[in-house]
C-alpha cells in the first residue's frame, strides 16, 4: 500500500471514530417536553408534601408544648408549681415526648398498645375512686354525659366511712354486686383495687384519678376540719365536738411539732388516723401485709403493675385537657365529648375548693416531700402514662392525615402520567 492510500486509510478510520464517539441518538421533540413536565411536576409535589409535613410536625411540638395547659382561665388545665418551666422533665407533657423521640421509642407508640379497655368482659364501668383526687368532679361529669349516652352512675354512699381495704368475703360481695349492675352502668366507690379474674369473675372497665401525694393529704387535712363535714358527721354519729386545737391546727404547725398525723415515717403501717397518705394504696390491693407499709417499695411496685395490666385510665386534673382526651379516645362509649360537657360549665369545680385550706410555704413543703419519695414516683409513673396515651392519640391523627397526604400525591401523579 503506498504511502498515500495507507494516509487516506487512517484518515477515513478516524473519522468512523469519531462518528461513533460524538454519535447521537435522536429523540421526539414532544417526548423531552414529556419528561421536563415530569420531572418538575414530581419535584413540585415532593415540596409541597414536605413543606405540609413540617408544617403539621412544628403546628403539633407546639400544641405538645406545656404552656397550653398552664393558663388556667382559658383551658381548666394546669401545671403544678414544681413543674412549671421544665420543659425537658420527663414528667411533663413536653418532657415525655422529647424523652420518647430522643429514644426512638415514639415511633413504636400507638393507642391500641396501650389501651386496656378490649380486655373488659362486661359493660361495666368501675372507678374506685381515690379521696382528694377531685372524684366528686369527675362523678358529675359522668352524671351529665350518662344523660346524653344513656348510662347510669351508681354511687357507693359507703356511710361507715372511708373502708379501702375489704376482708375476702366482703371483696367478694362487692364483686358479685358490680358484675351484676347492668350493662351501661358506672360504679363509683372508695375501694381498693378488685381483682375480678382472681375470684374468677368477669372484668369490668377501670378507671381511677390521682393527684400530687403531698398536695392530696394537704388537702385531706384541712378538709376533715372544715365545719360543714366535721358538723353534719358529730349529729350523725351523735359525737362529741371536736377540740378547738385540733380544728385550729395548721399544716406547718402540725408537720414542726411533729404530730402523729403529720409524721410520715417510711415502712409504717395503716394508723387509721384518717390522714390518706398512701395513694398507692388504692392500686395495690386488699393484702394489708402487702400494700399497707408507707412509701415502701412493694404497695409501689404491685401499684403500677395493675394500672399499667388493669387500668384504661388514671387521669389527674392537674392535666385536665389530657386526661379529657384520653378518656374519650380510650374509653368512648362513657367519655365521647367529654371536653365539650366539661367546658360546658357542667362540671363540679366548685365542690374541691376549700376555702379554709391556705398557702402552704415551700420550706414545709419540701420537707414532707422527702418523706413521700415513692409515692411521688408512683403518682408520676401514672402522669408519664397518661402522657404516652394522649401523645399516641396525637400521633395516631397525624398519621392518618400523612396517610391522606400521601393517597392525594399519588393520585395527582397517576393523573399527570395519564
């Protein structure tokens, strides 16, 4: 091959080359306008549904936020003094959702875990009730809301007195009495907790309310001094009046001199001195070896086994819209609008005011406190647990709205492809 002809050989090699290297493929002019159209209108969607998302998550960390119950006026809710400000406590509202973000365990969260009222075998509502827990209040709250969904509310008049714990025949009778009210019935009594499946009867609903354990025997003390209970009880029992020094009495002086009623001593037994001290008394049972020591660690132990097994609810009106919610999303055949009844002017507040009770100071406070350890973690434990039950709710909803969000994106994107 000459010199020349090997040249234009090379030549033409390199131009098929580049023909193959800088080759393109031709496409419709409509289908690029096709995929542009495409590729905006997914990206378009995408923004908005991410925007809605953050939106509902900041709209929802802000009504989760403790501030929404701590006006009193507007809501009937409250925070009391010690949490007030503690935003990241566990034992608030605010604190347990940032506590079960940060753990993961928010996303494991849902209403149907932690709902016990499936486990009832009759349509029976029970609330044995706590003293100085606003009982009476949620009482006519049910009154109310039984006119409008057709139950009643039997209450116990219990005119011996306060009897929390039963001897086994009597516990028996008092179960053999709830199983056999009607369906649709609320039984309201200041009881300990009955074991239904222990004598091998069916189980009602459960519910219960608690209250700040030092704040509650507070409560107690100048309640059983107040002229208009102590009065009507001496013409009843046709008892003598009580001493002048007794009913004069304050909290503070009672707690400084050290007066038996005011000594709270851990490990103690039941005094039956009518001071009420033991809130998990009311949750733990009939077993007085068991559940009658003071701020001991077994009543605490049995005490929150059965609310989190038995319990539907044990709300507080220390979190009013809370425990509101939650009763009508957990308990809706007897609590559906419950908020709109209670903010109706319907309820009882005037019943728990106490005009004799004062302002105790802090110092005194603080000191009961030390002694109460376990009986504030028991009335937190049931403060954590509503928390969880109402966020879950919270959370249920907005996983429905993203569940609709989504349905909506992918019908406008089948609609474009088509």
């Amino acid at each position: 091959m000459s010199l020349n002809a090997e040249r234009s050989y090379k030549m033409k090699l390199r131009d098929v080359e580049n023909a193959f290297k800088y080759r393109r493929i031709p496409y419709p002019k409509r289908s690029v306008e096709l995929i542009a159209l495409l590729a905006i209108s997914c990206t378009f969607f995408l923004f908005m549904h991410t925007n809605k998302l953050n939106s509902r998550l900041k709209e929802m960390e802000v009504k989760l936020q403790p501030s929404e119950f701590s006006a009193l006026g507007l809501t009937g809710n409250h925070i009391s003094g010690h949490d007030a400000g503690k935003h990241d406590d566990i034992n608030t509202l605010h604190g347990t959702y940032q506590y079960l973000k940060s753990t993961g365990q928010i996303l494991q969260l849902s209403p149907d875990k932690l709902n016990n009222t499936p486990k009832a075998e009759i349509d029976v509502l029970f609330f044995n009730r706590v003293p100085k827990t606003g009982s009476m209040q949620l009482i006519e709250l049910m009154r109310q809301l039984g006119k409008v969904h057709d139950y009643e509310v039997e209450k116990d008049p219990q005119k011996g007195g306060v009897i929390p714990l039963l001897e086994t025949a009597e516990q028996s009778d008092m179960i053999d009495n709830i199983v056999n009210l009607e369906d649709g019935t609320v039984f309201a009594s200041h009881v300990n907790f009955l074991n239904f499946t222990k004598h091998e009867q069916p189980r009602p609903i459960y519910v219960n309310m608690v209250r700040d354990p030092v704040e509650r025997v507070i409560s107690w003390y100048y309640y059983i001094r107040a002229p208009w209970v102590f009065v009507p009880g001496r013409r009843r029992n046709n008892r003598e009046m009580p001493n002048p020094k007794w009913v004069n009495t304050e909290f503070d002086q009672c707690v400084t001199s050290g007066e038996k009623v005011c000594t709270y001593i851990e490990n103690s037994l039941l005094e039956h001195v009518g001071d009420h001290r033991r809130q998990t008394l009311f949750f733990c049972g009939h077993n007085e070896f068991q559940c009658t020591p003071f701020n001991a660690r077994l009543p605490l132990q049995l005490a929150k086994m059965n609310v989190e097994r038995e319990y539907s609810v044990v709300g507080t009106w220390e979190h009013t819209n809370e425990t509101l919610a939650v009763l009508e999303a957990y308990v809706p055949r007897y609590f559906a609008d419950a908020s709109k009844m209670y903010y109706s002017g319907l309820h009882a507040d005037k019943q728990n005011v106490n005009p004799m009770k004062p302002h105790i100071p802090q110092d005194i406070l603080d000191m009961v406190r030390r002694n109460f350890t376990r009986e504030i973690e028991f009335y937190q434990f049931c403060r954590q647990r509503l928390h969880k039950q109402y966020l879950a709710i919270k959370l249920n909803d907005l996983k429905r709205v993203d569940k609709s969000l989504a349905r909506l994106i992918e019908a406008k994107a089948m609609a474009i492809n088509n």
